[in-house]
C-alpha cells in the first residue's frame, strides 16, 4: 500500500511540475507576442519629448529687430518660475504664419502674468525671420535655430509644434499644428504660475 | 492507467509509446506485417498524453505539427496578399495613400487598403501570426526534442525480434559463420558506424547528431525572432535620416546633438563619359535619362566636446573623415552613416548686375553676389548705388496672386530688390526668379542676373542595429541546424543473435537509398544476402 | 568587342550541346537492357551534358570580363544563369542516383529556361550603384543555384507523377498534370513565337494619351491589345484588335498581356497539335515510357532535392539577401515584393519538409508539393519582375 502511495505522490509532484514548467513557458512567450504588439503600436513617436517629461534646456541667438531685445540670446532655463509657450515654426509654414498675430495679441497680458512667449524658428537664413517680424510687428522673442539642433533635441516633426511648460520646466502640454485664438488661451490659462 | 507495461520485459513505459523504452517491444499488439513508425523512436510525445488543466491544452495545441504547418500556410497567403498591390512605404511620399490606392488601382486598390492591406506586415495581426508560429517552434521543439534526445540516450542495443522483423529494410540469416560476422561488424567501423554490443547483439549507429538538425535550427528561429524584439528597446536600434549640403555641417540626428557631419563634398557619375563605358552603349541608348554609375560624400565626422546647453555654439573635434559611398557605410561608435540619396545642383549663390533699361550692351553699373545660405540686406557701393533686398523666398511659388516660399531650400529662389541711386527719386522695385524680371512699374534700372553657383545635397541614412549580432547569430544557428539536420542522416544498424538465427535491420530518418547503397558495401567479403525492403513487398 | 562575341558564341554552343545531350539520354531509355551497368550511352550522354555545362560556364566568365562584372544583373543574365545551375544541380544528381530520365527531363527544362532568357534585351547593361557590390555575385548566385536544386525536385516530381497517376479515366490529377503539360507549351510558344518575329524585325509603334501625355509604345509581336484609346503610328502594321482593358495599371501592361495572351495561343496549338498527333493526354503518351522507371527512387530524389536545395536557397535568398541588403540599403529586411516571395517560397519547403518528415507526406502528395514550389519559384522569377516591380525590376 505504502509503495501505491509513495508513486502516487510522486505522480502528482510530476504532474505539479509539468504544470509549473509549461505555465511559465507560456507566460514568457506571450509576453514577449504582447511586448512586440504594444511596442508596434507605440513605435511612431519615441524621440520625440512629450507630455509631462522635463522640456530640455536649450539657448538660442535672438534675431536682431525683435522687439525689446536687451540680451542677444535666450536660454530656457532662464525662465524658470514663469509658464512658457514654446511655440517651431518657419516663414514658409502657412499655419505657423496665422497663429503668429494671435500670440501677438495675447502675448502682453500673459506677459503679466508669468508667461513668456518663445518662438524658435527654423528657417535656414535670418533675412526671412527679419522681414517676417518687421512685417508682423512681433515683440515676443524670436530665436534662431539655424542648425536645428533644438528642433532635433524635441524631435519636432510637423510644423507648426506648440509645447506650453510649466514653472517648473515641465510639459503640460504639446499641440501639433495650427491653434485658434480661443484653444490657444485656453492652454496659456493652464501654465500661469500658480503664485501669481 | 496511464502507465503501459510491456508484456515481454515488464517495463513500464509512459502512456503513447509505441515502442517498449528498455526492450525495443512493439506495444501495438503486434499488428504483423506493418512496418513500426519510427519518428520518435516510438516515445511518447509529451502532448500526446493525458490533458486537464487549461495550460496543457494551450501547450497541446501549440505542439501539434498540423498548427505549426497550418500556422504557415496561413502566413505564406497573408504575405503573398501584401504584394499584389505595392506597399505603403514603396508609394509616393508626398501623397494621401487613400487616394493613391483609390486612383491607381479603382475599387480594388480601395478595398485593399481599407483592409489595412497597404501596410500589411507591420499590422498587428502579422506579426501576431509570426508570434504564434515562434510559440509553436518553442512548444514543439521542448515537446518531442526531449522525448526523443532521451529515447536515443537509453536506446537498448538488444531489441526484441519483433522490432526488427518490423522495420523497413530487414534480412533473416541462418547460413553464416563467426566470420561472416566479425568481417561484417568491422566494415561497419570502415565506415564510422559506432558499435555496441550486449550478449552478442549488436547496434551500429552514425550520425545521430542529425537528429537534432531540427530542434538546432528551431533555436535559431527562436534566437532571430528575439532578435527581432529587440529592435523596440530604443537604444538598440535607431533608424534617421538627415539631408546636408555641400560645404555645410549638420547635427547628426539620434546622436543627442553630440556628433555633426560636415559635407565637404559630393561627387556624382554618370554611365557613358568614359571610354571604359563604351560597352555599355547600346544598353545605355535603350534606357531613357542617364544613369548613374557612382555617388558618393566626402564627409567629415565631428563630436561636440563642449557638451554645453543644446543650441550653444559647439565645440567640434573632428573624429573621423572619409568617403560615404553606396554599399560602403561610414561607421562611428556603432552608428552607420549610408549613403542614401541626392538632390542635385541647388542653388547657393546668384550674381547679378545693375544696367540701364536702354541699355543694349547692358553695362553693369554695380555688381554683386547673394549668397542664398546667408543672403545680406543690403548692398552697398561707392558709386551711391544701394541696392535693398527686400524680400527673399528660397522656393518660391505664387500663391493666390502673392508670392511666398514652400520650403528653406533655394530650388527656386525669387528676391524683391529696391535700387536705391543718386539718380532715383525714390527707389525702384522689381521681382526677380529663374525665367522672371518683373519691373514695378516705369523702371529706369534693371536688375539682370549673370551668373549663379550650385552645391549637391547628400541624404543620408544614419542606422543603428544592436540587434543585428542577435538576428546574425540565429540566422547562423539557423544554418547550421538546417544543414545538420539535411546533409546528414542517422542511420542504424540492428543485430540480434537468436539461438539458431540473426536478425539484421537497418533504419534511417532519411535517404534509405543512400542506407541501401552502404549495407551492399557493408556486406562485402561476407556471405549476407542483401537485406529486404519489406515496404516494396506491400507494394507490389 | 571580341569577347563578347565570343561569350555569345560559347551560349548558344552550350545550347546546342544540350539538345544533343537531350538525345543521348533519350536514347539511354530504349536500350535498358543491362540496368546497372553504366554503358557507353550513359558515360556520352552525361559526358554531353558536362561538356555543354562547360561552355556555358566559358559563356559566363567571358561575359563577366567583357562587362566587368558577374553576368546576374539583369533578367536575361539571371535566368540565363539560373539554367547553367539547374544542369548543375542535375549532374550533382546524376552522380549521386545515376537516373537517366532525370537528364532526359531536366535538360529540356534548363533548354527551354535558357531559351526564355534568351528573349529578354541580350546587351550588357550597366549597374546602378545599389548593385556594385561583391554580394551582388553572392547572393544571386547562391539563389540560382539553391531555386535550381529546388528545381531538379520538380523535375522528379513530375516524372513520378506521371509515371504513377492512373491515366485510364479523366480525374482531377490527369487534367492538372495536363495543365503542366500546357504550360511548358506555353513557355515553348512564348520563345518560339518571339524569335519569330524578332527575326522579322516586327515593330509597331502605339500612341496613346495618359493623363494629357503623350507616351508611345512599342510592340515586338503583332499587336491583339493595344493600349486603351491607342493609335497605331507605323505604317502597314495590324492594328490593335482589342483594346487592354483600363484596369490594368501601368506603361507597359497593355504590351505584357498582349505577349502573354501570344504565348497563350501558341501554347495551346503546339498543345492541341501535340493531343491531336497522340490521340490520348500528353502525360499518358509519356507514361509508358517510363514504366522502368522506379518510383520510389523518384520519390527519393525528389525530396533530397529539396533538403539539399533549402539550405542552399535559404543561405542565398535570405541570409546573404539580408547581409547585402544591410550593405547596401541598411535594412536586412524591406518587404519589396521579391524578398516576399523568397519568403513565401521559403515558408512553403518549410512546410514540404514538416509535412514529410512529420506527417508523412510521401510519393504523389510530396510530388505535387514539388511541383507547386516550382511554380512559386517561377512567379517570383517572372511575374514579381514584370509585374509587381520593386528594388528587383532591374530587367
């Protein structure tokens, strides 16, 4: 009897092994199937800086004629404490070039309350950005990035992109394309210091 | 029960073997005269036995050959499907694929790529496909490889005579001598068999390594398909492209801004401008448009050393130069720059003069060049004259009556001069592009181009592949299991001593005419008869 | 200029040599008296072949010095090519089973394989600068020479078919075997009625109109299909009869149908007078012949075929593929149309091999497994090309 028994057991261990084995091995291959489907899935966009990741730092030359211009460069961290529209955009973008007056118009009173305005443009010579400003009077700042290397750090695709970042350099926000004046306040109202 | 105890020897063998494991028994009640199925060396298939629980009928539906087979085919017609129409990477880039299929192909095109046909083998479903015919391989693999590897390991040399008289190729020999055996046996070790012995039985054996061709080249697969996986760590793999002009030095994109290619030159050929070609003239006259014979991109290679804040002015150290060429990647810290595609002759510069209008001879009165990469304001000269670019559109185009630029690449370039001189009341305007001079009104000056400088833009690729000693390494297991497996065969040679008789059966996974060939061989200088092909005897 | 002169003359030798070495087997088959020995017959016969194989090998290389690189650039010079290998593969073959029938089989496939090459634009063509690479010769060759192997599986495949299938009534399995029949009289009436009329030197020019540009057309054959809304532009030529219907996209569609709808027709009078002649199916006038013919050898040679030929194919058609293609395009993999179809050709002796070895698939199944991977070989080398273009429609 003792010896039905014993092999009885060591059926059942076998069985519980076999099970155990088998379980794992299905788990790793299905994950690996999921791993690749999501992964598929997300490939599209992985260079580029998103939603609530640090905005890198950067500095980048003004463009001569811009507005009160007293510093000839810009650096982002500078502007910590204060909201920041971080708006790439080019001379030759349609889009980009309708959405300029409406920063324009709202840039003053946003000016007040903690947020600044800054347009990188990432046309190859500063003539066009100058003729542009003069045309459109902008008195935000206006940055070059002639060798595009902040449009490669944000892995900026289409034109224009839009980041709105918090006081504390943190992206609330990215907006690919062309904003109205309505959705375009609306995400400047998001990044007002909270002090203020 | 699911243990089946042999009659003969008492061993108690697991459930669905067919062939007694210590004795060599055929437990199939002895169908006389049918020939034993060998595949497994008659061990029980894991998956062949008993299942409850809902992880061993996954695991059993994932180990049969019929899935795996039928989880091709299913692959073979899916990937034969996204071929019928071209792909969506291989259609123009500069179009919305849904018309594109639409206008190219009608009804069809549009159906296809409303199947989400147009981009096929990136679909979830394929590569869902692939994924479960890489889970088969494991399962099936672990599911019959360790059964047999065993099988093999504890074969018995002394086989029960029903196991014998059941294989394929079997003789049955009364008339012989001692000596016919030992030259027997030794012609066996001419030709490599490895001989075993137990109270004067016998197993000749060779190539057993080819058994396990198929569970080799399987792991290969499963080292490939991993290798594939791979590619979505995104440090592993990185896939870029950057355009750079002639003369101009460009961040490297992918690289964290830490390496800058500079493109001192790029050289472009053409077939049929050298006397070498002269063969290729007919040839050359039936294709329409030259063809190009070699690109290439002097490229320097630099790093930013200054690792400052990303726009500031960088540091560059150069750390590699040489030739991008077609098939000949540049290589730097596991990065590739590949010489992709071109864009030639874009303007860089564009001289112009200033003359009368009535002036025939068209006397400059000043002269100067735009440099279009960095155009300035304004021209001044000596002799009074100012002249004022205006406006500059790199690319330009009219656009609802109004001029304006569709890129940052001078392909087109149009300006808008003001002349400004001692003899101008105020200024003169006039618009002028390649095939365009137009006055703004009653102009006394006019502008007229001379002469213009080009540069070539080089495309390049910029590739990185971690993955690719994983996918290589696969692929060479791959190799090696499929060669292993095909170019060699495991063949196996029984004796059994009975009292008054010997037994002699030959058994071999593949190429029984190659087997045959041997054993006529083998019985050299013995008086063994050949032995029989008992699976002919059913035939006829 | 000698050289290439000299290349041609050696491949259309090799050619010749060939159909003799077709006769000499034939004749291997009526004196079957002394079955194993190896007579005179057979020592002439694939002393033939290997002599014919040399001067198309001479072909090769002085066609590579003339050019400067391999002869596998274009469409005339891979198929040209992919023949020599398939009578290699034949005499590796041959000296491992010494069948005869295999010879007197597969040396008229590799004619008729070089005959079709024949018919593509002969001159040497420059290469692009994608193709100028060591790997252009590795892996073109190794394909060739893996497909050709593949190829030698169906060769034996279709003689086991139709030694073995019952021939006394009309089944499913006779007519298909008649369609094979068809379709290497269809290859047939493709080469023959090409050289016909190219000795004519027979061109009509095709104007027509696509999307307000004028483009033009030119026809080698008599013109059935002429482009949609076309005009004929030469003088005392046929007119189109038909026009191609508008749903078959691209320049030169209206031309390939029109050639294929030819070959067609000439393949199904050379048919129609072959069944005529016989008075019974083709393949059962062939039967009889072969009744010394043993299957099971047939059926061996037909499977060994493939496991020699996959390695050999997946070597060639996707691992050098993909190194090269690493090289040259920095992707090992792509999906253009003809590395899917190596794909697809490679997944279907995947499932030759699973379905034998493990499901026992052996004799007629099997063989008609090889005869369906011949068929997929043959849509990649022709149909991808002309038809779903890709990085390969180098010809």
């Amino acid at each position: 009897m003792e010896k039905v028994e014993q092999a009885k057991r060591k059926k059942r261990v076998k069985k519980r092994n076999r099970f155990i084995f088998r379980s794992a091995i299905l788990v790793v291959l299905f994950g690996a199937l999921v791993f690749a489907i999501v992964s598929n899935l997300t490939a599209e966009e992985e260079t580029a800086v998103d939603k609530n990741e640090q905005a890198p730092d950067f500095q980048l030359d003004r463009v001569a004629n811009n507005g009160d211009a007293v510093e000839s460069s810009l650096q982002l961290s500078d502007l910590e404490g204060k909201g920041v529209m971080l708006n790439f955009w080019a001379t030759y973008c349609e889009p980009c070039e309708r959405e300029m007056p409406y920063m324009e118009e709202l840039y003053p009173k946003y000016k007040e309350q903690g947020v600044e305005i800054v347009a990188v443009s990432v046309d190859a010579t500063e003539l066009v950005i100058d003729k542009f400003v003069d045309h459109y009077n902008l008195s935000f700042p206006i940055l070059h990035d002639k060798d595009s290397q902040v449009l490669d750090a944000y892995g900026i695709v289409p034109l224009p992109t839009t980041y709105f970042i918090d006081e504390n350099g943190v992206v609330v926000d990215r907006v690919l394309g062309e904003l109205s004046l309505e959705r375009l306040e609306s995400y400047l109202q998001e990044i007002v210091p909270k002090g203020t | 029960m699911n243990i089946m105890k042999c009659s003969t020897c008492g061993h108690q063998n697991k459930e669905g073997t067919t062939i007694c494991e210590k004795c060599g028994k055929p437990l199939d009640n002895d169908q006389q005269g049918t020939l034993l199925n060998m595949r497994y060396d008659g061990s029980a298939i894991r998956s062949k036995t008993k299942n409850r629980s809902i992880v061993d009928k996954i695991w059993n539906f994932f180990s049969s050959v019929k899935i795996g087979v039928t989880l091709i085919t299913i692959a073979l017609v899916a990937s034969a499907l996204g071929t019928i129409y071209p792909q969506e990477m291989y259609i123009p880039q500069n179009v919305d694929p849904a018309l594109h299929y639409r206008d190219q192909y009608g009804i069809l095109g549009q159906i296809y790529y409303q199947l989400g046909f147009h981009n096929l083998y990136n679909s979830w479903w394929y590569m869902v496909l692939i994924a479960l015919i890489g889970i088969s391989i494991f399962i099936v693999s672990i599911d019959r490889g360790v059964p047999l590897y065993k099988a093999l390991k504890n074969q018995a040399i002394k086989r029960h005579p029903n196991f014998l008289k059941r294989q394929k190729l079997f003789g049955e020999y009364t008339d012989y001598n001692t000596d016919d055996k030992t030259q027997f046996i030794n012609n066996l070790k001419k030709h490599r068999y490895k001989i075993s012995e137990e109270d004067g039985h016998i197993l000749a054996e060779k190539g057993r390594f080819s058994r396990w061709g198929p569970y080799v080249n399987h792991l290969g697969l499963i080292i490939f398909l991993v290798g594939t996986l791979f590619r979505f760590i995104p440090f592993m793999y990185v896939d870029d492209f950057v355009w750079v002009r002639e003369g101009e030095t460009a961040v490297i994109p992918s690289t964290n801004q830490q390496y800058y290619i500079k493109n001192e030159e790029f050289i472009f050929e053409t077939y049929g401008n050298d006397d070498e070609d002269a063969i290729f003239e007919e040839a050359l006259q039936n294709t329409s448009g030259p063809v190009p014979k070699h690109f290439e991109t002097n490229a320097v290679i630099y790093e930013d050393v200054s690792r400052d804040v990303i726009g500031s002015d960088p540091e560059l150290k150069e750390v590699k130069s040489g030739e991008i060429i077609v098939n000949e990647p540049l290589k730097i810290n596991g990065l590739a720059l590949y010489q992709d595609s071109y864009q030639l002759n874009e303007f860089q510069t564009m001289s112009f003069k200033l003359h009368e209008v009535d002036d025939e001879e068209e006397e400059a009165i000043v002269e100067f060049t735009v440099d279009l990469t960095d155009p300035e304001s304004e021209y001044v000269f000596d002799n009074g004259y100012r002249i004022e670019l205006n406006r500059y559109y790199p690319e330009y185009e009219l656009n609802n009556g109004e001029p304006r630029s569709v890129s940052n690449y001078p392909r087109n370039p149009g300006f808008v001069f003001f002349v400004y001189g001692p003899d101008i009341e105020e200024r003169e305007a006039s618009f002028l592009a390649i095939g365009q001079n137009i006055p703004s009104g009653d102009n006394q000056y006019k502008l007229s181009l001379t002469d213009f400088g080009v540069r070539d833009v080089s495309g390049l690729k910029i590739r990185k592949d971690l993955t690719l000693p994983i996918i290589g390494l696969g692929a060479f297991i791959f190799m090696v299991g499929v060669i292993q497996g095909m170019y060699w065969q495991h063949r196996r040679i029984w004796i059994h001593q009975a009292a008054d008789s010997m037994y002699i059966a030959c058994h071999t996974n593949k190429n029984w005419y190659g087997l045959t060939r041997e054993f006529e061989k083998m019985i050299d200088g013995t008086s063994f008869t050949m032995v029989r092909d008992q699976e002919k005897k059913n035939d006829s | 200029m000698d050289l290439i002169s000299l290349s041609g003359g050696l491949l259309y030798t090799a050619f010749v040599i060939y159909l003799i070495a077709v006769i000499f087997f034939a004749a291997t088959i009526r004196d079957k008296q002394h079955e194993k020995k190896f007579t005179l017959m057979n020592k002439l016969a694939i002393g033939t072949t290997i002599l014919g194989f040399i001067a198309q090998v001479g072909y090769f290389f002085t066609r590579w010095m003339a050019s400067g690189h391999a002869p596998v650039s274009n469409m005339f010079e891979f198929v040209t090519f992919f023949g020599m290998m398939l009578v290699l593969a034949f005499i590796i073959l041959y000296f491992i089973y010494r069948i005869e029938l295999l010879g007197l089989f597969a040396l008229p496939v590799a004619l008729l394989i070089i005959g079709y090459a024949s018919m593509y634009p002969r001159e040497i063509s420059p290469l692009v600068p994608s193709l100028k690479s060591h790997w252009l010769y590795i892996h073109v060759t190794t394909v060739a020479l893996g497909e050709a192997i593949l190829a030698v599986s169906f060769v034996a495949g279709m003689i086991y078919l139709i030694r073995q299938i019952n021939q006394s009534q009309t089944t499913a399995k006779t007519t298909w075997l008649e369609v094979i029949m068809y379709s290497i009289c269809a290859t047939l009436g493709f080469v023959i009625m090409t050289t016909i009329f190219s000795s004519m030197d027979y061109n009509a020019t095709f104007s027509y109109v696509v999307d307000e540009e004028e483009m033009t057309l030119d026809y080698q054959l008599p013109a059935l299909f002429g482009p949609e809304n076309g005009e004929l532009t030469t003088e005392d030529k046929m007119d189109a009869v038909f026009a191609a219907p508008g749903w078959l996209h691209g320049a030169e569609a209206p031309r390939k149908l029109n050639t294929l709808v030819w070959s067609l027709a000439a393949g199904l009078l050379l048919y129609l007078i072959a069944r005529a002649i016989l008075r019974q199916r083709i393949a059962a006038a062939i039967q009889p012949l072969l009744k010394k013919a043993n299957p099971e050898l047939l059926d061996e040679v037909c499977y060994r075929a493939v496991a020699i030929g996959f390695p050999v194919f997946t070597l060639g058609g996707l691992i050098f593929a993909a190194i090269w293609a690493q090289e040259a395009w920095n992707r090992y993999w792509g999906w253009d149309p003809k590395e899917v179809w190596a794909l697809i050709t490679w997944f279907f002796y995947a499932i030759f091999l699973h379905l034998r070895l493990s499901r026992g698939w052996h004799g007629e199944k099997s063989a008609w497994l090889a005869v369906i991977g011949f068929a997929i070989i043959m849509f990649n080398l022709i149909v991808v090309n002309l038809v779903l273009a890709g990085l390969h429609s180098y010809a």
